[in-house]
C-alpha cells in the first residue's frame, strides 16, 4: 500500500535512504541526519512524498519538491542545528567529510544548468523487495501528485556509477540533460515530461 510520507515515517525512510543509496554522500552523516532532513523537509512542508507500506512499516519512499532552492533553504534554516548535532558523530570518525558538507551547499548551483526547478529528491525501496514494480509504483504516484501540483517537467538526478537506476530512468522517458560532477563522483541529470492526465 502507498500513501503520503507523514513526519513519522522520518526515522524509517532514513534507515531506508541509507541502505538503498548508501553510495551517495548524505548517508555517510548517519541516520539520524537523515531523519532530521526529512522531518525538517514535511513540518517546512516545501517537500511531499510517499511511503510503501508492508505490515505497516516503511519499505520504499519517493521524496520529491516544486523547487530545490526552496527545500534547502527552509530546511537549513530550520533545522541548522539540528542538522549540525546530528552530522558530529559521523565527522568526528571522518573529518575529511567536512569538505563535503561544504560542497552540499553548492548542489542546487550545479543543478542551475537545468531550468526546471521541481525534482524527484530520493527514490528507495529496501534491497529484499526490489524487482517486484515498488519503484514504479512509488514513481506513478509521485508523477501523479506532481501533475496535480502543476509540474510539467521535472529533474532527478544519479550517480552515472548506479547503472541500474540509469537504465531505469532511460527505459522510462527520462531523457539525459547533463552530467557534473560533485564529491568527486560523476552525476548525471535527467528530466522527465508529465504526460497530460
């Protein structure tokens, strides 16, 4: 069953976010940041999403915005300290991530080639139940509530080293726009056209 992402699903769809993409960097500040990056995102209410539910609990999430500026801004500014406290732990083990921080701000800049502001943030589904239509399911509804909120055209982005995530996009419509790099990896940026309802 799929139904909207509520401020108490936070804590399990960080634990989801950190397994299903734990190449990326935000899982590196821990689950705890993560779930105060999703809490600040719903109670700033410049983010909307969805869960899969199984026996009640969380096993996959889509979390997208109408503008990435938006969704950094308010919940930098609402949860900064939070956000702070939570990343210690992480980088007192690897200091080395501080750098990284830094370069998180610069993440919506190096999105600023493409002009359509609304993204698809973070797309998971846990690792014992991929392959069976969840993702699509999750992605269906997050297109559906994107239409409804007038969103044409929308970005995502994906390490170019998940090769699965990028033939999904692709045998889907998404069309390539870009690649940038940040972190030291290389990403790719692709768009996708809402069909008319």
């Amino acid at each position: 069953m799929i139904v909207p992402m509520q401020r108490s699903h936070a804590e399990a769809v960080a634990r989801l976010h950190a397994d299903a993409l734990s190449d990326d960097f935000l899982p590196s500040l821990g689950v705890n940041f993560l779930r105060v990056f999703y809490e600040g995102a719903l109670d700033q209410r410049v983010a909307f999403g969805f869960v899969y539910l199984q026996d009640q609990v969380p096993r996959g999430f889509v979390l997208g915005c109408l503008d990435m500026h938006v969704l950094f801004r308010h919940v930098l500014i609402s949860r900064m300290f939070a956000l702070g406290l939570a990343a210690i732990p992480s980088i007192l083990r690897h200091p080395l991530l501080l750098r990284k921080v830094a370069e998180t701000f610069l993440y919506p800049s190096k999105e600023d080639q493409s002009p359509y502001p609304a993204e698809m943030v973070t797309l998971g589904v846990d690792a014992t139940l991929r392959g069976r239509g969840i993702g699509l399911a999750l992605i269906d509804e997050f297109n559906r509530a994107a239409r409804e909120q007038g969103v044409k055209v929308y970005k995502l982005t994906v390490l170019q080293s998940n090769q699965v995530a990028n033939s999904l996009y692709q045998r889907l419509g998404y069309q390539l726009s870009f690649d940038f790099t940040l972190y030291g990896k290389k990403w790719s940026l692709y768009t996708y056209e809402l069909e008319k309802p």
